[in-house]
C-alpha cells in the first residue's frame, strides 16, 4: 500500500493544535495523514522520512523558537515540502511573514482565526497541496515518454508538456520502467521518442502537430475568416483572446507551441496582482486558456505565422503548412525570445544538458546535482530559486558586479538567503564539455580573464531577449533592435492614414502590437496583460471604421490620396 502524504501542524498550543488539526482532518483525511504535534515532538517523530511531506504548518512562536526560524530549517531536509506560517488577524504592522516570504523562509500563510474556513482555510490549504503534487510524481498520467532524458527533442517534448500542465511519465528506455513502457506500448525502442497517451494512441518521435492534435487542440483553421487574429499566446496574447472572445469577436489565437509565453516557465509569479502567495506561469497560461476556450476562442498551435499580407479590410496571415487565416483585425503578441550565448561548446550541448529558459521541466533530473543559471533578470532569479528546492548547488553567473539593477529586490533577497545558491559577479561561460550531455564548464573571469572549470549537470541561459518580428519587417515598421512601433512612435512617412496610429495600432492600420514585442514596452506580465486588454478596445474601433464604410458611410480616416 503506497505511503500516504503527510500535512504537519507543528503548534505548542494544545488548543490551537488540536483544532486546526481536526479542521484540517474534517477535508484532507482521505489523501492526507494530517499530524499534530509540539515542537518538541517533530524532532522525536522521524516525520516523513521518506520524503512524503506535503505541508507543514507552523505557529508563530514554538517554545524552541519562532516559527519562521523553524520552518527555515524544514527546508534542509524535506526541500519539496510547502511550509506555512499561521499568522494572527490585527497584526499588518512590522509582521515577520513578510520578510520571511521574501527571504524565502516560508512558502505561505493561514489567518488565525481561519473562519469561515471555506474562505480563509480550504482554498488557500488546497492552493498549496497542488503546488507540492507538482513536485511528485503524478499517479496517473496522461501521457508515458520513453526516451533518452539528455536529447534535444525528448527536453522539447518533456517542456511543452510541462507548460501546459500535462501530468507525464518519463522513462530512460534502459530502465526497468523504459522496458516495461515499451513493451505496454507495442514498441521495441529502436526509435525514440516513444509517446504514449491515455486514449490508446502511440506516437513515435511526433512532431509538434501530432502532439498538439493528439492532445485534443486544432492544428488547421484554414480558408476560415475571423474578427481578431492574435500571435502569440503569451500573457499578453491570451489577455487579448479573453477579451476579444468575451466581447463577441470570433477570435482565434496562434501559437508555434504551448500557451504560456517566456511567463510560461517561470516557477512562481509573485507581484501579479491578486495572488498574494504566488502563482507559476503555467498554472496562470492554462487559467486563461481555460477562460478564453469558454468565451469560444479557437486555437490554432503548433503553426507559427511566417508571413502578414494586407487585402483590403482583411489582413492575412500565412502559415507554415501553408494554410491562410483571415482577420479584420489583428493582434501581434510574439513576445521575445532568449539571446543566444554564441559560445560553440555551449551551443553544441543545446537540448543535452544546457537550455535556454524552461528550467521547470528539468528540475527533477537535477537532485544532488550543480546547476548553473546564466542571466541577472527576474526570470533567472526565479529559475534559480526554483532549481535550489532540489539542486545540491545553484550558481548564477552575471556579467556585472551585482543583481541590483536587473533583479527584483524580493527576488535578490531571496536569493541570498538560500544556502545552496550563489552568484557569480564579473562572470561569463567560456566553454562547456561533455559526451553525450553537459559534464561541465568554463568560467572565464572578466576582471583577470582567468579560467576556472566547474562540474555542472545543467546550464540555464536568461541573458535577455530578442524580438521575434523578422516575418514582419516587410509590412511593419520597428525599431533597430526588431521591436515594433506603436502609436505615436509610428513614423508618419511610415503611416498611410490621416488620422494618427492609435495607442497599440503599428505602421499598418489595423494591425496591434502588444506585450514584449512592442517598442517601449514595459517587461512585466501586469502590463502585458493590460495591453491585451486595451488592443481589444481599439480593435473595436477599427471595426467600426470597416462597418461604417460597409454601410455606405463616409470613413473620416481616409487614405491619403
């Protein structure tokens, strides 16, 4: 019989113990063993040795010290395990749950009192059981890969599922469970990846739109005519879908991948307004891929839009395959892509140990092992904090002397209380060897130039990001680093119209850029997510323009003669 997880109430108080432990019991008891106990008891208890410690509950004084001291520890040997602090109603000012937070001492809170607990008790306790079972190793999947764990496509494979909160089985074909998968599956290994799904359906070495259509999403919406057309389903992206779908536009969204965007991989997003306690990027992409799918939105993944055409009122977008969608409207929301480092030992080991972003889907092969993140933005800071929770080592490697003008301050204060974590300052990657995937690295030290060779397992690279707008340059105007002009920042000589570019509106009327892609924009989900909004708004507008010269009335904005 498999060990059940354990949530922990670690409280001297009799009272308070018991009754938050019974409460607790009252809902999780039939997945949950739920413990109370003092503080002295835990060390007596030999509690979850085997690394089944889902929750650990703390008052805010123990009689062996404070709680945010004792949760701190628990970290050291159950690093998987959500740790949360009770704190008491009244007490806003000076209140050490938010340092603790930001030092990364505690994961979470619960009030006292936590009444009505199906407000301030039940949701908040289930938020933090489902992000521990994202550490586990689900007990049912939808999908079994069986593949060599250091291969470009089998980390393609295993990321895009990871991003869109697909629970998988992964197994090296060598393995006992590799041998058993295969054989379950009717393959004899000879090529790889093996994907299995839980309909029956066995894929070897799919492409992308194989999976995309195996997992139930369209891959082909050709000859079909729409309102909006949106590219890129980054925040900024799905914000537009949602809105534009909920407003009665028939709205379709395309993407090369996954939903999600950059965003999509960060472990936890915690200054997004209205999540207090965090929320991964995932887990935000597939909410509003959920909200937007109810609204009626279409998707059309795994094709990437190669070229834009302008017919008349409608705009074209070409696709991979071949296939045309037609909008009135269109939003371009293709984000940015990771700079590459351009060292060839490094770009040899891409997809074998070394990755650009997309630290989430590798964590788990990463325990007991040296990880290294190159990059001082907020992105490499969450992948580093990430990567600590299993991680014997994790060292960031920044070019400059600090992470102070690049990094969030929560996110370096974080940082810097982690033990296993350290920043490397004057730093870059000179080499990276190995046979098959990454053994190891060479530091080169850009005050002395000197060269020091490291063990790592793994190397994440977030050294900024480019524009993914070169399709575009024929149609669209942008700036010298491939980012597209906007409203007042269009040229007039670039603009056809006598009346002025709106707000998001590009050098073609129309046409809207929003989120990273867009000159002078702000890089932060919040804003991107409110510039999905607005674009939609003035979508609206330029749909009443093409209404009104539909019905036979005069359009003020008049082409230029």
């Amino acid at each position: 019989m498999p060990v059940r997880p354990t949530i922990a109430v670690v409280a001297d108080d009799a009272g308070l113990r018991s009754q938050l432990t019974s409460h607790l019991a009252r809902r999780f008891d039939r997945d949950f063993d739920v413990a109370g106990l003092t503080s002295v008891g835990v060390q007596q208890s030999g509690l979850a040795d085997d690394g089944r410690l889902a929750v650990v509950v703390a008052a805010p004084e123990l009689d062996a010290g404070s709680g945010v001291e004792f949760l701190a520890n628990v970290r050291r040997d159950h690093p998987l395990a959500r740790r949360i602090l009770l704190v008491e109603r009244g007490r806003w000012r000076d209140h050490p749950i938010r340092r603790a937070m930001v030092l990364g001492q505690v994961d979470g809170y619960l009030f006292v009192p936590w009444e009505p607990r199906e407000v301030w008790l039940y949701p908040p306790m289930s938020e933090y059981l489902a992000d521990w079972s994202r550490t586990q190793r689900p007990e049912l999947a939808a999908v079994t890969i069986v593949a060599r764990r250091w291969h470009d496509r089998s980390h393609q494979l295993r990321d895009m599922l990871s991003r869109a909160s697909i629970p998988f089985h992964f197994h090296e074909p060598d393995s006992e469970q590799g041998r058993d998968a295969l054989a379950r599956l009717g393959r004899d290994g000879s090529r790889l990846p093996v994907v299995g799904f839980h309909s029956g359906t066995v894929l070897v070495d799919p492409t992308d739109v194989q999976l995309i259509e195996t997992l139930g999403f369209r891959s082909d919406l050709s000859d079909l005519d729409f309102d909006l057309a949106i590219v890129g389903a980054g925040p900024a992206g799905m914000s537009a879908a949602v809105y534009g779908a909920s407003e009665g536009l028939r709205t379709v969204i395309i993407d090369p991948g996954v939903p999600g965007g950059q965003a999509g991989t960060s472990s936890s997003i915690r200054n997004y307004l209205g999540h207090p306690r965090g929320i991964s990027g995932a887990e935000l992409a597939n909410r509003a891929v959920e909200q937007a799918w109810l609204f009626g939105a279409e998707f059309l993944l795994a094709q990437e839009a190669v070229q834009l055409r302008v017919d008349g009122d409608y705009r074209e977008l070409e696709m991979t395959s071949g296939a045309v969608v037609r909008s009135r409207a269109v939003v371009i929301a293709t984000g940015v892509g990771w700079r590459r480092l351009g060292v060839p030992g490094v770009e040899d080991l891409v997809g074998y140990g070394v990755f650009y972003g997309a630290a989430g889907s590798e964590a788990d092969a990463l325990r007991g092992e040296h990880a290294f993140v190159v990059g001082g933005g907020n992105s490499a800071g969450q992948a580093a904090v990430h990567l600590a929770k299993v991680a014997a080592s994790v060292t960031v490697v920044i070019r400059g002397e600090s992470l102070a003008s690049s990094m969030s301050d929560y996110l370096i204060r974080e940082l810097d209380a982690l033990e296993n974590v350290r920043v490397r300052p004057h730093t870059e990657v000179a080499d990276a060897y190995g046979a098959g995937h990454l053994k190891g690295l060479v530091l080169r030290s850009r005050l002395t130039r000197d060269l020091e060779k490291v063990d790592a397992a793994a190397l994440f690279v977030m050294i900024g990001a480019d524009p993914f707008t070169e399709w575009l340059a024929p149609v669209l105007a942008r700036d010298s680093d491939g980012y597209l002009l906007t409203g007042s920042d269009v040229e007039p000589s670039s603009w056809p119209l006598s009346r002025p570019p709106r707000f998001l509106e590009t050098s073609t009327p129309g046409v809207f850029a929003v989120g990273d892609v867009r000159h002078g924009a702000t890089r932060r989900v919040a804003p991107s997510v409110g510039s999905g909004a607005i674009a939609v708004q003035l979508v609206h507008e330029h749909l009443a323009e093409l209404r009104a010269v539909d019905e036979g009335g005069i359009r003020q904005d008049v082409l230029d003669e």
